[in-house]
C-alpha cells in the first residue's frame, strides 16, 4: 500500500551583507497565524477553488493528527506548526465532516458514510473497517469516549431538527437505548443563532457541527449555526450533568465567534488538548468568493476559568501567535506576538487586472483580492509601510484567480522572492523561494530575527495555474511609535425591541489602527471579542436577549494593545 506524505519545506531566510549574499541557519518555527498554513485541497469539480472545512484534531502517540472534509487525506504534526499530509486508499475522504478519537490505544474514525475506521498507525495510511455500517445515520457525526469507557454519538445536521444523542457498544457500535433529543435552536432569543454575516436575516438557521468535551464532572455540548456561509458562523454551548443530557444553554454563548478581522467564522469545530493539557478550538473559516464552501481551517485556544465556565479565545485571533510549549493560565498567556503593521498602506504593483484592485492586498479582507493581469514570472507587488518598522514577519495570502486546476496535483506551489529596502532602490534578501516545489497558500514567513525596513516586495517567480494575485500581503512587527490611548468613555443601548441587540459608540483614537471590543456576562468573565477597524460604532446582533451584558473597549495600533479602562453594565431590555 502506496502512501503520500509531502513535506512542507522549511523557510531558509538569506541576507545581503553588503555585496555578498549570506544564509541565515534555518529557523525553528515557533508562531502560527490563521487561516493555517495547509495544502488545501483544489476540489475536483468547477469552479476550480480550495476547501477545508469542519476540522477534527486528536493527540496520538505525541502527533496531532487533523482531519477536514473533502481534502484528500489528512494531516500531521509534531508541533501544531508544520503539517505532513498524508494520503490514504481506505477512508472515504470525499465525505464531509470527519469525526476521529483515540480508543484502545488506536485510532478511530467516522465521517458521513457510515462506517466505521481504525488504525494504530495513522501515518501509515493504512486503516480498516470495524462498522460497516451503522444503525443510524449521523449527519456531522461526533464520537465521543467517557472516562467511564462508556461510548457516545452525537449528530445533527438540518434547519429543521434537534441534535441528537445515543449510547453505542464500544466493541460492536450497536446503539444501546433510544436515541435523544438533546439541544435545539432558538433565534428568537439567540442571537448568534439568525442567519446573515451579521445576525440580521430570519431564514431558519442550519444546526450542525456537535462536539463534546467533559471536564470537572461536566458535559459541554457545543453545536455550528447560523450556517457555514456567513461570517457569523460560530459555536454555541450546552451544559449538563450527564452524558445525554438534560442540557442547558451555557451562560457564555456564543462559544467561539470571530465575525471580523481578516479571515471570519470559528464554527463547526473540534476541541482537542495538547502536549501541555491545552485546550485547542479547530474551527472552520470562511473565504465564500467562487463558492459557499470555500472555507479554511483555523486554531484557537479554549480555556476554562476558576468557575468551570468554558469559552475559546479568538481576540486578535489571525494575528501572530506563538505556539505554548507550556500549560497557559488564560488569555494573558496567548496574546500576539507581533502586531499588523500593513493595514491600508499604499501599495504598488507590476500591474492591475480590473475589478482587483492593488488596494484590497492591504484591506484585511480574505474576500477580496489583488491580481495582477498574467501570472507571468517579474510582477510585482510592493508595500511602503510609511515609517521604518521591526517587521518580523510576513503572511502572504494567494488567491487562485482563472485557475482550472481541479484535485492535488505536486506540481502545485508559488515561488517567489521577498525582499526589504527602505530607500526603494536598495533591496536586500528576506526569504528566497524562487526554488519552492511545497504548496503554501497561507504563506506564513517567520523571521530568525527582526528587520528594519519600510517597504517590502514580493516578485513572483511561479504560479501554479492563472494569475499571479494576493488577497492580503501581511506585515506584522512593531512600529516605533507610541501605543494609543485607552478608550475611558463609551456609550452601549441595548435595543428595546430586541434585546439581541446592542449598539456602542465611543471616540476615535489617535494613532489607532483598530478597536477590540471584549464583552461577557459578568465583569470578570469578557470572553467574547468582536474587532473593528476603521470605525467608532459597532452594533452586535448576536447576543442572548434574557442576559445582562458589561463591555469594555481595547485600543490597538502598531505598537500594541491599550487595555479599556472602563466597563459597562448594559441590562437586557427582554422581560425575563
């Protein structure tokens, strides 16, 4: 049995030295910035796009193994920083929404076909069949191990019914008792559950996307709504006592949400722990240009605080983050390790194709995009970040525009050279991939050590297919600049009409770059982020109309964060 497993190729960053060229050591890897860095999979049917989506990630044997629908195979690492993909004849690795979890010392494996898998040796490929087929059909099925033994499936995927719960023989997988109905949703009074990129829509909202995780004695239902096309797609909770419930809604809801920033959504997930007894969110991110599923995958940190309430934490969550080789306290312990130095800068570039303008590679929208009118080798595209800076590294984002590549093929990869001046006329070396043969789409480039510099260049030396287009070329470092001012104070109504809703108006602060608005049910529990750039208003459509609500406003710029120096109580306006 034949198995695939590409390596991705480690960055090897050269420097000028006056007129000669000198190599930097390669670098060890220590930060990530979302969307990951995958090889993700071309689909094999027009229109020619990438997907991965609905991720489920498990330790095993110290390699963290990472599964998504349609892409071929599956993935693994020895340090949630650099991936191997792996190929395998026996999964139906067509079917969407995986499920996988270590049993017996093996592992197991579930996706929409159902049968289910095992292997004790996932890097080989190899798997075979234990369920050929299962009583029942589980829709985003989620496998579940008690630490009792005791095995349990959760499914549910529809507008129109509940998530559902059963106990299964864990050597046979034959249901044991009936099947229950455990959580549904209700727009009504859960905002994160309307439809729209915002919360605004009232078509019947999609609930999918069941995970479990227990800890301290409790069972934490998460659940995917409003639907896996909007940039609210996001993660809500229930809680209960016993496996198959009674469960209720968890009072910090929704459970993972990132409707803003460059890259948007954090639903249909999978909750893992690391090396270290982290808690990991792998969710599901969204691009939506050539097609609804046109998603990426992407890593956050969950915590539970000192009263078992469960959140993830995705504020400046595809911003530089340094990967813990230690058990971490909270959020203080996951902040960014660099900050976005490239937000609106001017760019220029080789040349333009129309409807792509040169300024949607700065805008911190993964929906839009630069292109340049060929993919031929010598265009360009350059940034002046208007002041020297640290820059310590650079994500560069392609977009695949006019490509008809369909399925995984070696000869997919960019190679480029990325350079630095802070004169425009001499250029010195960052990296040199004019010699790439890895397929990087979220190319991320993490520098031994930082540079000073005001503009940075990318040529293009190959594409794969099309045209040569970037949908943001990210800088991050530090300024040599003073943070921004705190936030001292805001206004927040919450709607009379409904209390979903709450609108906060503040002043806008010199310098700034952006705004993290953090909020929650109690003034110390502000799980929930919501950034905006660009503005001094924010209405959230995604609350729970029958909770109270305390915000506070963080300020951010090239420099760093400037906590909020007030919180603000804003009761709801629903009758209880």
């Amino acid at each position: 049995m034949k198995t695939t497993i590409i390596k991705r190729a480690f960055y090897i960053l050269i420097f000028f030295g006056s007129l000669k060229i000198s190599a930097q050591k390669e670098i060890k890897r220590t930060a990530f910035c979302n969307p990951i860095n995958l090889s993700y999979r071309f689909q094999p049917e027009l229109p020619s796009r990438r997907e991965a989506a609905d991720p489920t990630m498990v330790l095993y044997k110290g390699k963290y193994y990472l599964f998504a629908s349609k892409s071929g195979g599956y993935w693994v690492s020895d340090n949630l920083l650099n991936w191997s993909f792996i190929t395998s004849p026996d999964l139906p690795l067509e079917d969407y929404a995986p499920t996988a979890l270590v049993m017996n010392e093996e592992v197991y494996f579930m996706a929409l076909d159902r049968r289910i898998y095992k292997s004790s040796d996932p890097m080989s490929g190899r798997w075979q069949i234990v369920k050929d087929s299962l009583d029942i059909y589980a829709g985003d099925p989620c496998l579940f191990l008690d630490d009792d033994g005791r095995l349990y499936l959760y499914h549910g995927l529809t507008n129109s019914k509940p998530i559902r719960g059963i106990e299964l023989d864990k050597n046979t997988f034959n249901p044991i008792g009936e099947e229950k109905n455990l959580l549904n949703t209700n727009p009504k009074l859960n905002g994160w559950e309307r439809t729209g990129d915002y919360n605004t829509e009232q078509k019947r909202p999609f609930l999918e996307g069941a995970w479990m995780t227990k800890h301290d004695g409790k069972y934490f239902l998460q659940y995917a709504a409003p639907g896996t096309q909007y940039k609210s797609y996001s993660d809500g909770l229930f809680i209960s006592e016993q496996p198959l419930g009674p469960f209720k809604l968890a009072d910090n809801n929704p459970f993972s949400y990132k409707p803003e920033g460059f890259v948007c959504s954090a639903g249909h997930s999978s909750t893992f722990q690391d090396k270290y007894g982290n808690y990991w969110h792998a969710v599901t991110m969204l691009v939506g240009l050539k097609h609804r599923f046109e998603r990426r995958i992407g890593l956050f940190p969950a915590f539970f605080d000192k009263d078992n309430v469960f959140y993830t934490y995705t504020g400046f969550g595809d911003f530089p983050h340094t990967v813990p080789n230690k058990k971490m306290n909270g959020p203080e312990d996951y902040q960014p390790s660099a900050m976005l130095l490239s937000y609106n800068k001017p760019i220029e570039v080789s040349s333009e194709l129309e409807g792509h303008s040169k300024a949607y590679a700065s805008n911190e929208n993964i929906q839009d995009y630069w292109s340049a009118k060929t993919g031929d080798k010598g265009e360009w595209l350059m940034i002046d970040l208007q002041n020297k800076c640290k820059v310590s590294s650079v994500q560069i984002n392609y977009y695949d525009e006019a490509t008809n590549i369909t399925e995984r093929s070696p000869s997919i990869y960019h190679q480029y050279l990325l350079e630095y001046s802070n004169d425009k006329i001499t250029w010195k070396t960052i990296v040199d991939k004019t010699k790439n043969t890895s397929d990087a789409p979220h190319d991320y480039v993490e520098l031994q050590s930082a540079i000073s510099a005001r503009y940075i260049r990318i040529t293009n030396y190959h594409v794969p297919d099309g045209k040569f287009a970037i949908s943001d070329f990210r800088v991050f470092g530090k300024a040599n600049a003073n943070k921004t001012e705190a936030v001292t104070t805001f206004t927040a109504v919450r709607d009379i009409a409904d209390a979903c809703t709450t609108t906060l108006n503040w002043s806008k602060k010199e310098r700034a770059t952006g705004y993290n608005i953090r909020y929650g049910t109690a003034p110390d529990k502000l799980y929930l982020n919501y950034q905006v750039l660009g503005a001094n208003s924010l209405t959230i459509h995604s609350l729970n109309a029958l909770q109270d609500y305390y915000f506070t406003i963080d300020t951010f710029n090239e420099a760093g964060i400037t906590k909020g120096e007030i919180v603000i109580k804003v009761p709801t306006t629903t009758k209880k």
